[in-house]
C-alpha cells in the first residue's frame, strides 16, 4: 500500500471536536468547480483525462442547444454554416440534448455498454426516457454503475 506524502494536520479541541487541515484547491472545470487534492504521484482522475468521442458530441450539442435558445443563431443552417459540418449532424447530435439522466450520467462517467456509439444513441432516440434506457440496454447490454 502507497502512502501519500501530503500531510493532513489534525487538531484535537478542548470540547472533543477535531478540526482536520488537509491541503487543497479548487479549481474550475467547465461549469463546476472541483476539489483536487495535491496527489505526489500525479495519480490521473476520471475528470483529467481527455474526453471520449461521446462526452465532446454531448459537449458540441449543449452548446448548439444553447446557441438556439439563446438566439445567438437561428436555425440549425446557421450552426451548420458556422461549425462547417452538414445540417444532418447537428439534427442528429441536438437529439443528445434529450437524453434519459442515467445516460447523461452514463456518458459523462463513461460507464455506458462498450461498443456504444453516439449512432445509438443520437438516430431516432425514443420519446420516452425509460424507454431509451430500455432500448440502449436492449442492443448493447446494462449500463454499468
């Protein structure tokens, strides 16, 4: 068993409380803030690592929803023209944007069935999200926790 070497001090109060010092930052990653504790090993986290294929087409979709709502743009030609992708990409990926929870979820932790594509989950998802669930986990096996 590896042992940290950053050290965490630890104060004993004169009523029974203990007050624990332990070192560490908050920093910004996308629209959260995340807690890093300083790792010697530079050990890599989940959030570190690059983002998968799926994770970025969720990310281009979020941001393309945001861009219509917001009235940045107009259409999805708009976006089209603008990104230099075809119209049919943007349609299929915006269908990202009306996912189940448990696959955003999925997605994000990067904990959905493998061999899942974003063609799984972007053509013609179900209206429903038990259904989409269902449907995922029909052709590419149970999400994972």
């Amino acid at each position: 068993m590896s042992r940290s070497k950053f050290t965490v001090d630890v104060v004993a109060g004169s009523d029974g409380s203990m007050t624990f010092d332990i070192p560490l930052r908050i920093v910004k990653r996308g629209y959260r803030k995340l807690v890093q504790i300083p790792s010697p090993e530079g050990a890599q986290r989940p959030w570190d690592t690059r983002p998968t294929a799926l994770q970025r087409a969720l990310g281009r979709a979020e941001r393309w929803q945001q861009m219509l709502q917001s009235g940045e743009v107009t259409s999805i030609n708009e976006i089209a023209a603008r990104e230099k992708v075809d119209f049919s990409y943007i349609a299929r990926l915006l269908n990202l944007t009306m996912l189940a929870p448990p696959l955003v979820e999925a997605i994000l932790d990067d904990t959905l069935p493998s061999g899942t594509s974003v063609n799984d989950l972007a053509i013609n998802p179900a209206l429903l999200w038990t259904e989409q669930v269902d449907r995922l986990e029909r052709r590419r096996g149970r999400l994972t926790e």
